[in-house]
C-alpha cells in the first residue's frame, strides 16, 4: 500500500464509521516491514522478514466508546467489522469526557524534518545484513578461549502510518530503525554461566555501534561477571548505568499520568510544584531530537507535539495528560506518553564517576522487582560491580536495593555526561548516595 | 436441508446472531461467515474452509518454502478474536476488540530458522513469504509430503458457550455487580476499575513431516482492582481469575470472592511493614507462589537454551537437584487452565512432563529441533505467541506436587523468616542462574507464628541453589487463580503454575537494614 492508497483508506474508514453511526472517529493505519538476522557457531542461526499491517480504530457514539484493530484491510472485510464495532459501541455505557481531542490542540504542529527515516534503509541487501551479523559474532568469540557461545545479530525495520480523526486531524509519520547486537556466555569455574549483552538501536544506519565493538563489549561485560557474589547487606553508594537507567526512571512515570492521578494510584498527586527529587533531577519530554528513537510532531491523541520540562531541578513541573484523562481531571491535555526523554547532563563519564566512589556498586542491570505507583515503595533485583576506592573489584549478584521513591530521588547526588544515544529515553550514568542493599 | 452447501448456512446463522450486540465477526471470506454452531463439532475439514486454504494450495507452499533446500518446513494459520469491556468510576466506559489472521511459515535446516509471515492468505502472497523463509538454506530444492497424516486432538478446555456468541451486554452486569459490591463492602474503598476479557483462536498446523492438526482455544479473565483511603494513607490492589473458560465459570459465588480477594489484599496493606534486609528462611504461600518454580527452573529448562549451552542447568541432567521429595513438572493437560494446550505449536501432542522426579532433573522441555538435537522425543513444548513468531520451547503450567509435610508444620518450623502470598512480576538470567520475584502481599514469620502484614519485597536467589534449600513441601498443592503472561525472545504466551505451601531455608530478601 503506497501513501495515498493509505491516505484514502484511512478518509474512508472515517467516512464508513459515521455512516455506521457514529458521532466521532478516529482511524489509524500502519504498515510495517521487519527484517531480523542471528549469527551462532559460525552460522546464520534464524532469518526473519515479514511485512504487516493494521487499522486502528476508535469510535465515540452518544459519549460511549471503544476501540478496535484489525489486520485485514480489505474495504469488503472492513465494511462488515466497521458496522459491528459501531453497533456493539451502542451497547456500552455514556461517559461525558469520552470525546475526540478539542481540535485546538491540533493546531500549532511543528513542521520540520526530524530525520526519523534514513534513505539509506533501501539499499541495505540481505547479504548485508547476514555479514553484520556475522561480524558481530566474530569479534565476540576472538575476545577470549573461556567463551561457551557467543550469537551476533543484525535488524532492520520501516514503518509508514497515517492518522485521521472525524473532526480535522490528519497525519502521517513514518520511519526505519536499525539494530545491532552481540551476546557471549562464558564458563565460570565456580558454576554457573555469566552471560553478557550489547544492543544498540537507532533510526539510522550509519549512526550504529560498530559490530566490532558490540562483539567485544558483551564479551567484556560477561567477562566482568565471573566470580560474581553477593556482598552483606547495608547502605551503599550506587551507580547505576546509563543504559539500564530507564528501569529506575520509569517508575516515576506512570505515576506522573493523568490516568494515575484520576485512579488515585500515584505517590505524586497534589506534588506538583513541590521536590521529588534532589537538584541533580531534571527530566525533559523532548519530541523534536533529530534521530530521536522517540520523536515525533504529534502524538495518537493527535495533540501537536512540545517540548515541555516535567521535573526541574527536583521539582514537579508536569503531568502527562492525555485527552480522555485530561478532560475528566479538568486539564488541558498535552501528551499521555513520553516521547524522549533527556535530562541536565553532567560533566563526568562512567570512569571517572566509579573512580569518585570510595565504596559502593555498580548497578549494570536490573533483575525483576517492582514498585507501587500508589506509594512509591520500590524494590528491585541488581546485577553489577563492587566498587572500593574507585576500583571494579567483583560482579555483584542476588542483591536488592529497597525504600521508597520520594526518598531515593532525593538521594541522587550526580548523573554523568554518557547520555545513552540508543534509545529514546537517552539518560546518563546515575549517582546515588546511601542506598538500601540487601545480600548476605 | 437439501443441496444448501455448509457455507451458505453458516451465512444465514451468522445473521440471525448479528442482530444483538456479539463481538463483530471477522469474516475472511466476506462471502462466508465464520463462527460455526458448535466449534466442538468442528473437523479438519471446517478449519480448511475456516481459512479459505486446501490441502493441495498448502503443498504448493511448501514446495516454495522447501525449494532451496531446508528439510522441514510447517504452516501455522491463526485466526484470533478478542473483545474486552472495562469499567471505571461507575461506567462502563470502555470496550475493545482485535482481530489478527495470518498464517507464519518456518523452514528449518538443521538447527537454523527461515521465517516469514503473511497476513493475506492467498497462494501468491504465502508462497511469497515461504521463498522468503526458503532463504535459510541453499541446496537443491526438496518436496512437499505427498499425504497428511491427520491428529484430532483431545480437548482440555471444554466450555459451554463459545465467546463469540456472547455478547457485550451479557458480560456488563458482572462489572456492575462486581463495582456495587466493592464500594458496599468496605466504606474505605474510593475507586475501583475492573474489566472482563475473552478470546478465541482458530489453529490449523501442516507440516513437512505429513502432520496436520487443528485447535480452539477459547481464553477469558476477569479483574478488580481498588484503591483504599484510610487516616490519609492510599493502598491499592486488585484480584484476578484467568483460564480458557466459558462463561459458566463465572458464578456469582467466584465474583463476590474476587471482589473480597481485591479487597483483603488491599486493607491489609496499612498495616504492612518492610522486613529486614537480607537472607532468611522463607514460606511459601500455596499457589501463585509457583513463580517460584517458572523463573528458579523453568526457563533455565528450557531446550533451545541447553541446546546453546547457555543454561546453568545444561550439565545437570540425571543429577540430584533437590531433596527425594521434590518433583516439578509442566505440564498442559490440566483441565481449563490458562497453560494448558490441545497441541503446542509445532503440531505435537502435548504431555505432562517432569522435570524434577524425587530430586533428580530429568527432561527438559523440548521444540522439535532440540528434540531432533538430543534424540528424545518431543514433549509438545514448542510455542508461539502468535503466526508472527517462530515456535521456541516454553512453558505451560509449571508446579510442584505435593510433599511429605503440612502447611502448619512448614509455618512453625521457622524462626524469623517470610511467608509470601501475593506476587507481581519475575525474571531470571538462565546462565548464571540467578532469577528473583517480586512480592505484593506477605507476612513477617516470628517464632513460628504469622505477624505483621509486609509488601513490596523482591526476593532473589540462585536457581540450583534455592531447588537444592526447598527443606520442606506441604501435601496442599494449589494452582495460581490469576493470569499469568511469560515472555522471552520478545514474544509473550499464557502459562499458570501452582506450589504447595514451601520452605526454602535461605534466600535474600529485599528489605531495610535496621
């Protein structure tokens, strides 16, 4: 399906749906082609490639709503689906802030090229593919004789969608994504098989870590896990690493929703204005970085895109509120998901801060663990480095840290300057001081 | 009924059914409905026409699909519809559908994976895909099976009423019955959400090897959560029931026990404290508890891990793992549970399979190509989430049976430790070994006696070691009530599992440093 194709499709859908009786509408369509590839023992292990597609549906009659998707996008299947999903809408129950986005909030979308989509995505072959993967797997297994296996891999992606909505929003978006990764698992004489990963993703090829380095990096940090023991329990300094960074911070922002705040399932509510963090804590929803992973001009509520600072400084300086959620709290809605995230970086990298840290852990990695949105109680498996006057001494494993997320955030006395480029939420290396640990 | 052919009538039902508010239809064939009367009644025969493919037409794509060489190839067609109701703040506010078909095509040479997926069930497109799996390999082409051997299954998951003859306004009472009698129960309650989940799947396997099989597997939850306010402190939690079940599952005596089940898990929650810090003897509840087991052994049983050596457990087979009177399996024939499966997705029967006998590990959970790989035979593990994924081992309904000891015997034995009751999430890392689980709801253990009320504590420990530290196991085996979504390699599958009440003697707790 080509762009008008879809454009049309999309018009009609909205065009059928009122017909079917339906007040408001909002339609998306999206096309997708995925290409995965895997090196192992010196050969291609899986190869993967598909293209799908899908409709996305919502429909408001008489302030009653529901939500439909489909793969089939044939106009005689969807005449049929698009008639009964109306009908069964008619069946729920009115609710007065189900409504399609105030059409105000459309206006003022950027226009600019946020680059999401690399033109050079084409001319990437197959056999491209293969050998970066291959590649990957190579430079793993040259790194050391203590490997037991080791799996390089390569993927590719690209997308096209357009949205429509029955009360004037139309947009289209589309982009490509790349991947490269290698993984080793090494023996370790004390039992056990430590295992080590590197992955980087972004929206173009070039801008890919080298298959070179992710090979070596897994074989690094797999290496850095033998001999891994859990240390006694007590109050630790912590790093915690830029790329695993997005577990901590993402508790934070289901309760920073508007849909949490109206559920009374959030520890911030009523704390806008006040701290939830120390100085060292600004997060921004930025949608306009170039290349972002997460960027973008408008978001599935159709609300143009904003640049907008959520904690300043530890201070609460934002909800993300959607539409539905937005109008039932009395609010202007302005996004209910974040689109990338970046903060006040520091001035120091990884090195440097671990050599800042007299004694403390390295935090490479969650495992499982959780924490309440409705009171900010938290409590998470870590996997990483013992740190003693500056120096990585042993791998840290079957450790938890535990407390509470106001007093943790409050705790965070640096972030460092490595923001993590392959991913949208692009965080640095984060310093806490006193963190409740328990080992042995 | 004379010369009228099964399509036609299919046609006419379907009409007379669409007049109320059933989920809508997805008719494939916009000439042809598809819901029939009875599924139960459906033979290999209805699933071709389900799909609008022939025995002949899926030859030919495997012909394409094997023509650079593979030696295996197979077809998986699924057709899914799933509808979910929510309410919130009183309403019913909220209801989704989804509809996904398509049919995913793996070509397999040794023990690499071709794969590609098509969403149009047409010849030209499928066959499109299969040339595209065929890429795995590079040889002289090989041939479709020149006959199918048919498998009709058993049926573990019998109900009474398919989903998709329920409609909308059948499952809203429940939620407005359920929403009335927690805000009456309890005066503390100040806000509920709940919904009511179903879905149903059509499956039609070919492969290579001549099998061809078919399933229905119907799927349905339900859920209430609640938040509580008491002298300025919130808590809230919630309570679940999911398995493949009809709508006769759904009683008004199992609804009042969810709601009183969100309830309790929640008041209880003011009085909780955070234990200490550290390793301690810990209990574990009946039940859900057997997370325990999915995330200390499971995965790290899994074949296509052990294949790759990547597993803690790869050198342990016909070891002694744990005491004599430990045993574990998984196993998908319990009767409509949300693991359990007619056949997994590789066209295999499925079985109960152990894992740990009397102490001793002893099969891991195989997919055809590690089956092939260890020369054991298949133990219908092989699972997808859907015909966009390949099939990789997984679980179904992992559990512990029961033991030599009482649950009263196993609470009074421990000193100061935890009794866990109530859990989230987990994970493991299969190479070191090391998998932990969050828990929501517990209690503190003091001098043998349950005390304080505790929550939010992750537990984490080292597989072989915590299976080797499991002291005592109760004869009070229970299955978890609630769903559960296991995933891995990026694709999520239903599973369940199910423990006695059981000591492991020392494990690290996530609590606070006194």
């Amino acid at each position: 399906m080509n762009r008008n194709e879809r454009r049309e499709l999309a018009h009609w859908v909205v065009k059928q749906t009122l017909k079917a009786g339906a007040d408001e509408v909002s339609a998306y369509i999206s096309n997708y082609r995925q290409v995965d590839c895997s090196y192992r023992d010196e050969k291609l292990e899986e190869l993967n490639e598909s293209t799908q597609n899908s409709l996305s549906l919502n429909i408001y009659v008489d302030h009653k709503y529901s939500g439909h998707t489909t793969n089939d996008l044939r106009r005689d299947a969807l005449t049929g689906f698009i008639e009964e999903a109306t009908a069964m809408t008619k069946f729920l129950e009115p609710d007065e802030f189900r409504a399609l986005t105030d059409p105000k909030f459309y206006k003022g979308r950027q226009n600019m090229d946020l680059e999401k989509a690399d033109p050079a995505y084409d001319s990437i072959t197959a056999d491209k593919r293969v050998k970066m993967a291959r590649q990957a797997e190579n430079a793993a297994k040259n790194q050391s004789d203590k490997i037991i296996t080791c799996t390089g891999a390569y993927g590719d992606s690209y997308a096209e969608a357009i949205r429509v909505h029955s009360n004037g929003f139309e947009g289209e978006s589309s982009g490509t994504s790349h991947y490269n990764y290698a993984e080793a698992t090494m023996e370790d004489k004390n039992g056990g098989r430590p295992s080590g990963y590197y992955y980087g993703q972004c929206r173009y090829f070039e801008d890919l870590p080298t298959s070179q380095f992710c090979g070596e990096d897994a074989v690094r940090r797999a290496l850095a896990k033998v001999g891994q023991k859990k240390l006694p329990s007590g109050r630790y300094d912590m790093l915690i690493e830029n790329r695993t960074a997005g577990r901590l911070l993402s508790s934070l922002y289901s309760p920073m929703t508007a849909r949490n705040i109206s559920r009374k399932n959030s520890f911030l509510d009523g704390k806008l204005g006040q701290r939830v963090g120390s100085e060292k804590l600004t997060m921004i929803d930025d949608p306009f970085v170039i290349r972002g992973m997460g960027s973008r001009l408008f978001d599935g509520d159709g609300i143009s895109a904003q640049k907008r600072v959520m904690i300043d400084k530890g201070i609460f300086k934002a909800y993300y509120i959607d539409n539905y959620y937005g109008r039932k709290l009395d609010m202007e809605p302005t996004s209910g998901g974040t689109s990338n995230i970046i903060m006040e970086y520091g001035t120091k990298d990884l090195n440097t801060m671990i050599k800042g840290i007299k004694k403390g852990i390295l935090v490479n990695s969650f495992l499982g663990g959780n924490s309440n949105d409705t009171t900010g109680d938290f409590s998470y498996g870590i996997v990483g480095q013992y740190i003693e006057d500056g120096q990585l001494i042993h791998g840290v494993n079957e450790m938890n840290i535990s407390g509470n997320l106001i007093d943790l955030w409050q705790q965070l006395v640096d972030v460092g300057k490595d923001a993590n480029p392959y991913s949208s939420w692009r965080l640095p290396t984060l310093q806490f001081h006193d963190v409740e640990c328990s080992g042995a | 009924m004379g010369n009228i052919t099964r399509r036609k009538f299919l046609k006419t039902g379907a009409q007379g059914v669409a007049l109320a508010s059933v989920p809508f239809l997805f008719r494939i064939n916009p000439l042809a409905a598809l819901a029939t009367p009875n599924p139960d009644a459906m033979t290999l025969r209805d699933y071709f026409d389900h799909f609008g493919v022939t025995e002949t037409a899926a030859k030919e794509v495997m012909e394409a699909a094997l023509s650079k060489g593979g030696d295996f190839c197979d077809l998986y067609f699924q057709h899914t519809v799933s509808t979910y109701i929510g309410l919130e703040d009183n309403v019913v506010n909220r209801a989704y559908t989804n509809v996904d078909l398509g049919v995913g095509i793996r070509v397999v040479k040794g023990d690499q994976t071709g794969f590609s997926f098509t969403e149009e069930i047409s010849p030209k497109a499928m066959k499109l895909a299969a040339k595209t799996a065929a890429n795995i390999a590079s040889g002289p082409g090989g041939s479709a099976p020149g006959s199918f051997n048919p498998y009709d299954p058993p049926n573990y998951y019998p109900i009474e009423t398919d989903w998709e003859t329920v409609g909308v306004e059948s499952k809203m009472p429940i939620l407005r019955t359920m929403n009335d009698m927690i805000f009456g129960l309890d005066k503390r309650i100040i806000k509920s959400r709940s919904g009511f989940g179903d879905d149903t799947s059509y499956i039609l396997y070919l492969n290579s090897d001549g099998i061809i099989t078919y399933d229905y597997q119907p799927s349905s939850s339900l859920f209430i959560s609640c938040t509580a306010e008491q002298d300025g402190q919130v808590e809230s939690s919630y309570a679940d029931y999911a398995g493949r079940y009809g709508m006769e599952f759904f009683t008004p005596e199992k609804v009042e026990r969810l709601v009183k089940k969100s309830i309790d898990r929640t008041v209880v929650l003011f009085d909780a404290v955070k234990p200490d810090a550290g390793e301690m003897p810990v209990v574990l509840g009946a039940g859900s508890s057997g997370i325990l087991l999915h995330e200390a052994i499971g995965h790290g049983m899994e074949a296509d891990f052990n294949r790759k050596n990547t597993s803690i457990f790869a050198d342990k087979i016909d070891k002694p793992v744990a005491e004599k009177f430990v045993s574990i399996v998984d196993d998908g024939t319990n009767k409509n549970m949300r693991g359990s499966i007619n056949i997994d997705d590789e066209g295999q029967p499925t079985e109960k399979t152990y894992l740990v006998r009397d102490g001793i590990l002893r099969s891991y959970m195989h997919d055809l190509i590690s089956a092939k790989y260890y020369k054991v035979k298949p133990t219908g593990s092989g699972r997808r989430e859907s015909f966009r994924y390949m099939p990789i081992p997984r679980m179904r309904n992992t559990y512990m049976l029961d033991g030599p000891h009482t649950r009263d015997e196993i609470i009074a034995s421990v000193k100061k430790g935890l009794y866990a009751e109530h859990f989230a999430n987990g994970q493991v890392q299969i190479g070191a070994g090391d998998f932990s689980f969050y828990v929501k709801n517990g209690r503190l253990i003091e001098d043998g006696k349950l005390t304080k009320p505790v929550k939010d504590i992750n537990i984490i420990g080292n597989g072989p070691q915590v299976l080797s530290k499991v002291t005592m196991v109760a004869n009070d085996l229970t299955f978890a009530e609630g769903g559960w979504t296991c995933g891995k390699a990026g694709q999520g599958v239903p599973v369940s599992m199910g423990l006695p009440t059981v000591k492991v003697s020392a494990i690290t707790v996530g609590g606070v440093n006194s």
